[in-house]
C-alpha cells in the first residue's frame, strides 16, 4: 500500500484542466513557426515581438514539464506501479522535448539580435521539430497517464505543478497566459479556470486581461485579435 492513499472519488483530480493547458501549446508553437517564416530579413522590431511571445510560450512548456519531472513523476511511481512504463515513457518523452526546446530557445535568441532569414528558417524548422515532439507526447499523455493521474495525484498535489507554473511566468505576462489558456476553452472549461482564481483577479482579467490578450494576439499574429470570453 502507497504511503499516500488513492483521491476519494469526491476528490480526484479532473485531468480536463492538463487538456486544456496543452491547447495553448498545439495551438501557439505551429502558428509561432509559421509567423517566424514569414516575417521580413533584417526586420528587428517584428523579430523582438515574436521572440518576446516565444519566450513566454517555450518557458511555460519547458516548466511545465519540469514540475511534472519533479512533482508528479516520483508519486505516480510510488502509487501506480502497474503503469510504471507509462511513466517511464513519459519521462523518456520529456527528454526529447527538452532537447527541442534548448535548440529552438538558443534560435530565438539568435533571431532576436540578427533577424537574418537563414536563422529564422532554422528557428521555424527547430520549432516544428519541437511541436512533433510535444504534439505525440501530449497524445500519450492524454489517452494513458491522465486516467492515472486522476486515480493516484490529489487537486491540490496537481495545483502545486500549476502554482509552480504560475510562478515561473513574469507578473507582467500572466495575464496574457492566462488568456492563452482562455482562448481554446469551451465556456465550462473557462468558468473551471475563472473559479480557481480570487475576485480580485479575476476583476482584473476581465477589466484589463482580455483587452491587453487582445492587443497582444493582434501584434503577435499581425491579424484581427483574438478577444476570449470574460
């Protein structure tokens, strides 16, 4: 028997919030690559608005696994043995993202000081690469560890990943992250999130949070912007 014991079913974790949290990065790494592509040589300003928005996206990716490496991994070997390999597998898995996500960080920052065409050809190229590597790891982890998780990691054991997430994040861009999160949520999903947070922040998201993500999306993809319900 585990040290700690199995969530209650009245208090399990409800896996849609990891689902939803890897929206953001199926959705903002393929369009970053492409925007990278497409950007003009030598064009410094749009380079450091893309660069920008890559460094919040690959950090929060790369702390995202890297809470999970720490806090989650450990407990589901501990408690769920008879999934042991998808664990292992997971881990395995994080390596290769890892490494994708060195290369396309050193690339951006490459980018950012030069916008020369040949590194922002290599920079889209490393930032594919990265989304096959996360893509068909977040399938796994989707179809096989989320059913372990909800069966052996507690919500608040889960939200420590978060809380270390959100600590990894600048202040100044939280509320564009959040945003990001927001953006590919289906109303229930948002209330799941909205709820989680305290009225005063949530007062800010909806006085200034979806105004700035919008504003941000506009520079950032050089389109209309994307304005995600309050």
């Amino acid at each position: 028997m585990p040290a700690t014991s199995a969530p209650t079913v009245d208090h399990r974790l409800n896996p849609q919030e990891m689902v939803v949290l890897h929206r953001v990065f199926r959705r903002e790494v393929p369009l970053l690559a492409d925007l990278v592509e497409a950007a003009a040589p030598d064009d410094r300003r749009r380079a450091a608005v893309l660069a920008d928005h890559l460094d919040l996206v690959l950090g929060a990716l790369g702390e995202h696994h890297e809470g999970e490496d720490d806090l989650l991994w450990p407990k589901l070997r501990e408690r769920a043995a008879p999934g042991d390999g998808v664990v292992a597998r997971m881990a395995d898995q994080h390596e290769a993202v890892a490494g994708a996500l060195v290369e396309a960080t050193a690339l951006s920052r490459r980018w950012r000081a030069g916008a020369d065409r040949d590194t922002a050809l290599l920079l889209a190229a490393a930032l594919r690469e990265l989304d096959r590597h996360a893509v068909a790891h977040m399938d796994d982890e989707e179809e096989h560890l989320l059913p372990l998780m909800a069966e052996h990691i507690t919500p608040r054991e889960w939200s420590e990943v978060g809380e270390r997430g959100r600590g990894s994040v600048p202040k100044a861009k939280l509320l564009i992250f959040l945003g990001a999160i927001l953006e590919g949520a289906t109303a229930q999903e948002r209330q799941l999130f909205l709820a989680q947070m305290p009225a005063p922040a949530r007062l800010l998201w909806r006085t200034l949070g979806i105004r700035l993500y919008a504003r941000t999306t506009a520079r950032v993809r050089g389109t209309g912007p994307a304005a995600p319900a309050a």
